[in-house]
C-alpha cells in the first residue's frame, strides 16, 4: 500500500495496512477530523495513519455520513496528506513507497 517517512533520525513511518505471522493483510483503521466545506456545511475527512501527526485523506463528508475511498490497482488519483506538529518537527525529506507481501519495495 504505502507508508511515511522523513528522513530524519527521528522519523515517523505509517503502515496503511498490517500484515500478521500468517501473512494476513488488515487495512489500518482510519481516524477523522471535522471540517467546513466551502459551502458551509459541516463534516469530516477520514484519514488513515497516526493521529495527531500525519495522515493520509481517504474520504469526506458530511459528518457521520463521510465515506471512505479505496485504492484501486493501477488507478491514478490524487491523494492528499495531512501533518500535525511544530514546523520544525515536520520538516524534511517525504517519501511514499509500496511494499509487496513479501516486504520488496515496488517504488
């Protein structure tokens, strides 16, 4: 799927989805946050990562009615990204790469 990563030493990497002993794949949970639009009408952005520090947009809408987004294979779309956090924290290199089953980078 993907993950983050700054380079520097104190990094933060985020798995959107697990893998257990039996090579199981589970999608990480998504966390939410709310939003205007620029309508005025309340609701929320579902993100998947670490909350409070980087995550990444899955899907929208009007709150508790927000729907969230696959991936599709092969499929271009734009994806955005959302950081928490001092700038000087949060500064650095960003890097998103594909791991395979078998944990080789595809990107």
């Amino acid at each position: 799927m993907g993950s983050f990563k700054t380079s520097r030493p104190s990094s933060i990497a985020i798995q959107l989805a697990h893998i257990d002993e039996n090579e199981n794949r589970e999608v990480s949970p998504t966390f939410s946050f709310p939003v205007t639009f620029g309508d005025g009408t309340k609701g929320e952005y579902l993100l998947i990562g670490e909350e409070g520090k980087v995550g990444l947009l899955v899907g929208s809408g009007k709150t508790d009615e927000a729907v969230e987004e696959k991936f599709i294979a092969n499929k271009a779309n734009k994806h955005m990204w959302y950081f928490w956090g001092e700038k000087d924290s949060i500064s650095g290199d960003f890097k998103v790469v594909e791991i395979d089953k078998e944990g080789k980078v595809l990107l």
